[in-house]
C-alpha cells in the first residue's frame, strides 16, 4: 500500500477488501474472521440452531418447502454450516454465501460460494457483523464547528482534517448524528444505508436480518467508534491491510433506507431475538443431574452458551434490524 493521505472509506475498502486486503489474502488471514475476533457465530451452535429456526419459520409463513439461506460476509461459512446441520428434514434449502474470499476447501457443496447477493430469491437474508466493516467516511468538528472529513496516512493510521463535509454525507450528519462541538467525531452511515437497502432489496419475499454493534440517535458516542482487531485484541485502527476495521452501525439509519415492498420493519437487541427464538439463559432443574447426569452436563453447558449470546453488556446488546419484504403473512 502506498504512503499517502486518504478519507477514511477509500483507505478502509483497500485495507479491507484490495487485492492484498485483510480479508482477501489468504495470507494475511488464514484463519478468516474467526482468527480475530468472536462472533455469536463462533461463541455457540445455539447461534446457528435460532437462525435455522428463523429460516424453518419463513417458509412455513411463506407457505413454501424451498427456500434461500443467503448469509452476507458469510466468513469461512460457518454460520451456514452450522444452521444446514441443524435444519429439520422436509426443507429444501439453497444457501449462498457472499464474500470476497476465495471459497474455503472442505465446504459443504451444497453451499454456492458468491460475491454478492443474489437477485430475486425468497427466503431468509442474514447479515451477521457485515454492516460494521463496509467502510465508512469519518467526520470530526474543526475549531471553528465546521464538520469536516478525517483523512488517513495509510501506513501508520496518522489523521489530519481536509475539506468539510458537504452533499448527500451532510445531510445523513444533520438528520442521524448532529455533530457541533469541536473535536466530536461520527462515522457517516450512508455507505451503509446504501449496502443494507441494496442487500435486503435482493430478496423476492422473506425476511432480510442485520445483526451487528449498534446505537441510534440520541445515543451516538461522541468520538464515533472506529477502532481495529487483531488476534482476537483490539488495535489502533492503521489501513495498511495488518488488521480488521470496524466501527458501530447506525441501525436506525439503516433501517430508514429501505423503502418498497416490505411489509414491517423491527429494531430490537439480539436478547430479546434469540428469547423469541427459543434461546434462554436459564438453568436445568437440579433434580436433572440425579435422574440423567449426562444430561444435566449437557443442558448446564447449553444454558451457559445462551447466557452468553444474551448477555445484557456483551452479546445480548446487538442490534438486531428485522425487515419483512413482500406481503405479511395471511395476505
């Protein structure tokens, strides 16, 4: 990568997404995702029983027995691994992962390996963690109140102030993060807004989810939340392609930029999604261990795993953004 000042979108899509990105050389991330950081994907196989439910319940909404499964930055396919085992017999599923890595040796055939989501297909679209790492524009307060863009120095992630902010990007900063006192920073959401309403806008009929780090309006952190991952530590954020680079998602935001045939839009955290989904944090009746010991192990081990993907202050705290596209059920 060159040395040379950049905005902060520019700079993140190469050290992200460039030919020797972070999450497109195999050399850089062996590992994929997975050797970084920790999703609910990673943390338990109840993540990926809930989505099955999710997706088991759709098609019977849909009143269907074939349906997609599209899982958007899909990694090394681990969260479509995890729900195709967990399906019930009788569904006919077409998953399709979306991600710029090349596809992973040893994945499950059935799974197509694409770049971007499919057009037109009915099902379940689900975005877990994907939103947080398209790039974003960065916007900090000069001395004297004007909001202007953060450039970068890709080699060393040093930051100076360039022109201010104007256009379409001033305007998402006036309706979604007002920004007035000097030094106030925010990520400017709209690269998101557009990549979310064109992800949900592929589907046909079904349900579009974005599960991610999340705040709304009247909530935004001050400073923004622009940071990177490394081997599972968090890192100054520097775009030379060494490490991941995320920052919060504006849901709300999000979930105003899809228009159309969508029948109902939900914000809600991923405590109360998993709850309605049948994944609980509570614990197996002490008389279990007496009657079926093995058992009891078990359902101890499972009640820990949920109460770390519902978490209040950890897991639980994910937003979860629900759009329904097409007609309600009934209709």
């Amino acid at each position: 990568m060159t040395d040379e000042w950049r905005g902060w979108r520019e700079a993140a899509q190469a050290a992200l997404y460039g030919y020797e990105g972070f999450y497109r050389s195999p050399l850089r991330s062996p590992e994929g995702p997975a050797g970084h950081f920790r999703t609910s994907v990673h943390a338990s196989p109840l993540f990926a029983a809930a989505v099955a439910r999710l997706l088991t319940g759709i098609a019977r909404e849909l009143d269907t027995g074939t349906v997609a499964l599209v899982d958007v930055g899909a990694g090394r396919g681990e969260l479509l691994t995890g729900v195709l085992a967990a399906l019930p017999e009788g569904l006919d599923v077409t998953p399709y992962a979306v991600e710029v890595a090349a596809r992973p040796t040893g994945l499950d055939p059935r799974i197509e390996w694409c770049a971007e989501p499919p057009a037109g297909v009915t099902g379940l679209l689900f975005a877990n963690e994907w939103l947080d790492n398209v790039p974003a524009e960065v916007a900090e307060v000069d001395a004297d109140g004007v909001p202007r863009y953060v450039q970068v120095r890709t080699s060393d992630g040093a930051e100076r102030l360039g022109d201010a902010v104007t256009g379409a990007d001033a305007a998402w900063l006036e309706r979604w993060w007002p920004l007035s006192a000097p030094g106030e920073r925010a990520e400017i959401g709209l690269s998101r807004d557009e990549a979310w309403a064109g992800a949900a806008g592929s589907l046909a009929a079904g349900l579009a989810v974005a599960v991610d780090y999340a705040h709304v309006r009247g909530a935004r952190p001050p400073f923004g939340t622009l940071t990177g991952f490394r081997g599972g530590r968090e890192v100054r954020p520097v775009p030379d392609g060494s490490c991941d680079l995320t920052a919060h998602v504006a849901l709300d935001a999000c979930a105003a930029a899809v228009s159309g045939a969508h029948a109902s839009t939900e914000l809600t955290d991923q405590r109360a999604a998993l709850h309605r989904l049948g994944v609980g944090g509570g614990r197996p009746p002490l008389g279990l261990a007496t009657t079926d010991p093995a058992g009891y192990v078990r359902a101890l081990a499972a009640a820990g795993e949920a109460a770390e993907l519902t978490a209040r202050g950890g897991l639980g705290d994910f937003g979860w953004l629900l759009h329904r596209v097409g007609p309600e059920p009934g209709r």
